[in-house]
C-alpha cells in the first residue's frame, strides 16, 4: 500500500473517532484529505445501522474516497 492511501486511511480513522467523541470536526485543505475525514465521521454515524459499511476493505474505503464527488 501506498503512504499516501495510509495517510488516507489514517485520516478516515481520526474522522471515525472524532465522531464517535462528539469532537468538532476539523477541516482540511486538501481535498482528498478532507473527503477522508468527512468519510469517517459519517460511516461512525451510520456504521451501526449499515452492517455494510462495518465490514468494508481498507481498498473499499480507499476507492470511496477517490471517488466521492464533491
């Protein structure tokens, strides 16, 4: 894998976490950087009605990310 998908996948994780804490949500430049974050705070939310979403790939998450349109 890639550092630039771990970094990614680092930043869905953070974004996960925040979410999960109620932190405020932390906003980044970088595009994909920001679709990242934002990916993870809302698979925390609906992760628990979604079992889809629980059990995806680091390369599902990955291809959501570079994939999202903004």
């Amino acid at each position: 894998m890639q550092p630039k998908d771990e970094f990614l996948l680092d930043l869905y994780m953070v974004g996960f976490g925040d979410e999960l804490r109620s932190n405020p949500k932390v906003e980044y430049a970088d595009t994909l950087h920001e679709r990242a974050y934002q990916l993870g705070r809302i698979d925390a939310l609906i992760g628990d009605d979604v079992r889809s979403v629980d059990y995806q790939t680091n390369e599902e998450i990955l291809h959501r990310i570079y994939n999202l349109k903004p």
